[in-house]
C-alpha cells in the first residue's frame, strides 16, 4: 500500500491560471494523491472553476478573505496525507515531481524532507528556466539555510515535499505574515527535519511576472511582513547553530534586506543596516545595472537608486 499525499492549493483570484494548476496535480503519476482546493475568499471565477473538478475528486472549501497563509492552514487542517504538497494556484508540477520525491524519501533516512529543481516561467512552462542550481542538491538543515540567507538561494515551496511528522514539528503557517510568510515557514520545516534528499527527476513551475502577485507588492504593511519574517528567520536559525559562520551569512542576509528597503521605507532600512553591523557587518555592494553603478560612483548608491526610481516612473 503506498503513501497518500496530499496536495494543498490555496487560491485568491487565481481563475485565468486555476484549471492549468489543478490539471497539474492530477496528473501526478503517484497514485495515491487527495487535493484539497481551499478558496480565500475570490471574487472572480474561481469557486466555479473548483467545483467543475469536484467529479475528479478534488476537495473545495471556501473561507472569507484571510490571506495565504491562513489558506494553506486550513487545507493542512484538511488534509490526511502521510505527504505534504504545497502548491499555489498559479503554480505547477512536472507529472513525475511528487512519485520521484515519495520514492527517494522512502528509501532514505527517516525525518528528511524532499527538494527538487524548480523554474521560472511566464507563459509557457516549456520555456522555464531553472536558474537556483546552489539549491539543488542534498543539504544538512542548517547549511541550507545559511545558503539560503547569505547567498540569498531560495527553494521554491511547491518543490519541496514534507512528510507530516515533519509539519507537526515544523508548526502552522505564520498567519500575521503575508510577504516571505513561505520563507519563514519552510525555514521551520527545514530545521524540523533531519536533512533534504534533492530529487533530479522531477520539477516545479513558478509562473512569475503577475501582475497582481503578493511578490511584487511593495506598500507598508508587506514590507513590514518582509521585515518580520526575517527577523523570525535570524531567530530560528540562531537556536539552530550560533556560530561564526551563521553571523556572517545573517549579516548578508539583513545587508540584502537593508538594499531592498531603500528608499522606500528609510526607518526599516536603518533597522536591516544595524541588524547587519550586530551581526559583523557585511561587505555585500547593492545591485545595480551597469549605467546605474556608474552614475553610482559619482553620487553614491542612494541618490543613484533615487535617481533611478525617478526616470523608472
């Protein structure tokens, strides 16, 4: 008898791209598979598209407007997997993601969680590029993270691939976060596992350069979230290891931070700047193009990404 999966999609007005996801998770060629569709509160047609699945076997459940997170908690509250695939409504999986990775982890050592390639693409997910390859390999928790901070390499969180008992340890998602909430999340589960087994066969598809997309909200309260999620992150990772090496990728990591926040929000951007110096300080430059670094080195980086800002409008 095989282990049951279960694949947690939460949707917010997902309905031009809905079908194509929900299409990917039934075609997973593990057989043993629930997919739970929970609703968060869409005003277009998604309800509709979910229920047109429903002969298909897939579980829809509606919920007022919450957030992600909250979402993926109640489809996690749902769901009677021994397996946990997270996967967003605009998302997708390669037919063979889910049984490569259920097959590598049954073979390995208890407590790991499964990983695998991931791509980036805009319309046609042939074309996607996979462009994270310090990620794909095996991983101890802790060097992954560290990775993941100080070389700013990220996992997208459709290819991971969680057994329960490793959830229960991990905890819920942080329903008071909504930008990077999955980066704080799957850095719990990371450090409540006992390792990552990286799958080559297999893929997730990250369908990027949406409009309207949480990612690329930039107000207050979602840099306020970015902002948090780090700190939780630098928390979790220090009662991990409290080490040299972790100080100087945290210091990294918040340097980074401290670039993204600029200008936008010059009170967090001191903050991510002394949380960088506590931490020995980082000698990361900011990104920038070639003709911006340039005119950088005459003004400074400040009134160059000001400037920038400006001809950008």
């Amino acid at each position: 008898m095989g282990f049951l999966v279960s694949i947690v999609i939460p949707c917010h007005n997902a309905a031009p791209w809905l079908a194509e996801t929900l299409e990917s998770a039934l075609a997973q060629t593990w057989p043993e598979k629930e997919i739970i569709l929970v609703d968060d509160g869409s005003t277009d047609e998604c309800p509709e598209i979910a229920r047109s699945f429903a002969a298909r076997g897939v579980r829809f459940q509606q919920q007022p407007n919450r957030g992600a997170a909250a979402a993926r908690n109640t489809g996690l509250a749902l769901a009677r997997g021994d397996y946990l695939q997270f996967l967003d409504a605009d998302d997708l999986l390669t037919p063979d993601k889910i049984e490569a990775q259920v097959a590598l982890l049954k073979s390995g050592a208890p407590g790991q969680i499964g990983s695998c390639r991931w791509g980036r693409f805009v319309s046609d997910p042939s074309n996607a590029r996979f462009v994270d390859e310090a990620v794909f390999r095996n991983f101890q928790s802790v060097d992954y993270l560290i990775v993941h901070a100080g070389e700013q390499r990220m996992m997208h969180p459709a290819a991971w691939l969680v057994p329960r008992a490793v959830a229960e340890r991990a905890g819920l998602w942080n329903e008071t976060l909504s930008l990077n909430d999955d980066g704080e999340y799957f850095a719990r589960v990371v450090l409540a596992s006992r390792g990552i087994a990286y799958s080559a066969t297999g893929a997730s598809l990250y369908r990027s350069r949406l409009p309207h997309s949480l990612s690329r909200r930039r107000g207050r309260p979602e840099l306020e979230s970015l902002v948090h999620s780090v700190e939780l992150v630098t928390r979790h990772l220090r009662e991990a290891e409290d080490t040299p090496r972790v100080h100087r990728a945290l210091a990294d990591y918040w340097q980074r931070l401290a670039y993204e926040l600029f200008p936008d929000a010059p009170d967090l951007f001191n903050k991510a700047e002394s949380a960088a110096r506590a931490f020995g300080g980082s000698t990361l430059e900011p990104e920038m193009g070639k003709r911006q670094r340039l005119f950088a080195r005459l003004v400074g980086w400040k009134l160059a990404r000001r400037a920038g800002r400006l001809f950008s409008r």
